[in-house]
C-alpha cells in the first residue's frame, strides 16, 4: 500500500479501521485489474464498486470520486513500480550503451506487466489537454508523478557520466514515447522486428549522448 496503516485516510478525511483499508486495497487491486484486462469497456467507477462487491458510497467514501479513484491508482502503481523509491535501485555501472540498454528494457517490461497495461489504458482513456486538467486534477497530477519518478530514475542510470544534461533531458523523455510507439508493434509485427527496433532505439541513442 502507499500509505501507512495506521495513517491512512479515506476522501472524508476519516481514519480507516483495517476493514476498511482492505476494502481500498481491493477496490485499487480490482481498478487496476480492470484497466489491464483490454476489455474496452468504458472506464467506470461504477463498474469498479460493482466487481468488489461494494456500493458507491463505499468507493466515494473511499475515494471521493471517479478522479479520486483513478489517482489512487496511479498512486499505487507508482509505489508498486519502484521507479520512486531511489533506495531500492540496483547500483549502475557499464557503458552508455550498456545503460540505455537497461532503461529500454526496463521500459518494455513494464508496459508488458498488468500494471503498465493499466497506466496505458488509463492514459488511452483520459481526455486531453486542458480538458483533462479540469476534469481530472488528481489524476493528471498523479499521473505527472508517475512519470517524474521514472524520469528521476532514467538520469539516475547516467548520473555519474561526463555527458549533455541537455541530451540527457531530451533522451529521458524520449526513452518512454518511443517504447510505447514500439510496444503498439508488439502482436503486429513478428518479433524480429520488434527485436530490431529496439536495438536500433538504443544504438541511435547511445549515438547520441556520445
């Protein structure tokens, strides 16, 4: 959970009893699952209640609302990532290549996990632009947190290297646009090409940061 036990909070501001942290914990596990199952089904808080087996005053007491929910998510798929908890991170050694090779992979295994399904689908699902930022403030900023902890952790895995903090910026952002362009090709190219792609991606980039 992201949250101590004994600290947590439900939207009211009220303390939650341990029934009542795990009917959070199963509504943001069922949420999550929901997300990463690819059913299309439209994004519904509604639709979460219904699969824990709670009403819908439980999730707003829990949660607020639908942008409440969703941040929670994001929340806990942060924490569950890792990639914010710098104390956990392996130590980094090995060349520029080496390293963008461990940030490309990284990435691609995350979006191949239920949790960067979910993140995706979420994504996929939000409005853009400002829209979003009216009608989702939570989660557009915790959406902005989960993607600045692994920016965080992308410059971490160049950190001690003599290179352009300009491109080290440029490519940070890169790394994660162009993994998901490539993992759209996962179940429509053969996996040679998809193989390929990467590699390319990575000596391309190593290239670049010189």
């Amino acid at each position: 959970m992201s949250e101590a036990g004994s600290t947590m909070q439900s939207a009211a501001g009220t303390r939650l009893n341990r029934k009542g942290r795990e009917t959070r914990q199963r509504l943001l596990d069922i949420a999550i699952g929901s997300l990463a199952d690819g059913s299309g089904e439209p994004l519904s808080a509604n639709r979460i209640a219904r699969a824990a087996g709670v009403s819908w005053g439980t999730l707003k007491h829990q949660f607020g609302d639908i942008d409440g929910l969703w941040a929670a998510v994001l929340t806990e798929l942060t924490d569950r990532s890792g990639a914010n908890s710098p104390e956990i991170w392996p130590r980094v050694t090995g060349s520029v290549r080496e390293r963008v090779r461990e940030m490309v992979d990284a990435v691609w295994n995350i979006l191949d996990t239920p949790e960067g399904r979910a993140v995706e689908a979420l994504r996929a699902g939000l409005p853009n632009g400002q829209e979003r930022v009216e009608i989702f403030p939570l989660t557009t900023a915790a959406m902005a947190a989960y993607e600045n902890a692994w920016l965080r952790a992308f410059e971490y895995f160049l950190a001690d290297l003599p290179l352009d903090a300009d491109k080290v910026r440029g490519v940070r952002t890169l790394i994660p646009m162009a993994m998901r362009g490539i993992n759209n090709e996962r179940g429509l190219s053969s996996p040679a090409d998809v193989a390929n792609a990467r590699d390319c991606l990575v000596d391309a980039i190593a290239v670049y940061l010189g």
